[in-house]
C-alpha cells in the first residue's frame, strides 16, 4: 500500500513543475519502487475519469459491460505510453533519464486531472464553454511537453514528440473502448 506522504510528494513535485521549478524532479521517487508505486497515481485518475464518462453518457446501454472495458482501457493506456517510452528513450540517449520521467508523468496525472475535472464537467452542464475546455487541454500538453523537457532533459522538438505520441495513443485507446461499447 502506497503512503500519503508518498502521494503528498508527488502531488507537490507536480505543481512545483506545473510552476515551471524543476525541483519538483527531487521529490520523486525515481527508483524502480518508486516507479512502480507512481501507478498508484493512474489509479487514482481513474475515477474521475469513469465520472466523466458517466456523465458523457458512455454507460447508458450496458453499464457493467461498458465500465469493464473502459476500466480495461485506461490499464492499456496506463501501460502503453510507458512501454513505448522505454523505446524511445533509448533512441534519445535518455534511458538512464527513463524512470525519473515516467514517475513524474504518472504523478502529474493528478494534477492534469484537477485541472480537467471541473472545466469537462461544467462544460457538459453549459455547452457553450467548451473552447474553455480546448484552453485547459492545451495547457495541459503544454504541462506534458515541459516534464518531458526537463525529466529527460531533451529539446523542445523531442518534447513536443513526446507529447503528440501520448496523445496519439491516448486516442487509440479510447477510440477502441468506445467501438467495444458502440
């Protein structure tokens, strides 16, 4: 079982980087145990994300049926950006940069997800403020891109690859859930 201090630091770690401040880095665990306890993070995500859902209506057929393949696909999605990344830090030179990032990736999907919450959810009561959710979906890449820059320490270029990639997979996964839901 993960502690909260441990959850308490990787928030805090989150929002110095969301500040621009890279020493939110030193309050990761950027161990292979600290890598593997920064999931707990994604699974903490997953409930707003299964609320989102909810109420976007992705349940309305066949509830159990549905939230069983959107619970599978937020583990694919989980699992697939890390993987891929093992790759492609290796092709940068930054495998040794490698778990520093993920975890900082992993833990800043709380934040993300803090910030994306509210604005989907009033965007679905009042329509009309969607570009506001447009806004927060840019920051957040933006977000993204720049713990990709400073946790791998590459350039703006790789770090904006990185970014389309998660998106990228990001769509594929949940394109998939909603074809396996109709």
């Amino acid at each position: 079982m993960i502690r909260a201090s441990e959850i308490i630091a990787g928030v805090y770690g989150s929002v110095l980087l969301a500040g621009r401040k890279v020493q939110g880095l030193d309050l990761f665990d950027a161990t292979p145990r600290g890598f593997w306890r920064s999931f707990w993070a994604l699974g903490l995500v997953a409930i707003p994300a299964l609320l989102l859902d909810a109420v976007g209506g992705a349940f309305a057929d066949d509830t159990a049926e549905a939230v069983v393949v959107r619970l599978i696909a937020i583990v694919i999605d989980a699992v697939a950006f890390p993987l891929v990344m093992v790759a492609v830090a290796r092709e940068l030179g930054r495998s040794d940069r490698y778990i520093r990032f993920i975890v900082a990736y992993n833990w800043s999907a709380l934040l993300r997800m803090a910030a994306f919450f509210p604005v989907a959810l009033l965007t679905v009561l009042v329509p009309p403020l969607q570009p506001l959710l447009l806004g927060v979906l840019v920051v957040m890449l933006v977000y993204e891109g720049y713990i990709a820059r400073v946790a791998l320490d590459v350039g703006p270029a790789a770090a904006a690859g990185i970014v389309v990639l998660d998106t990228l997979l990001d769509a594929v996964v949940g394109l998939w859930a909603r074809q396996l839901t109709g």
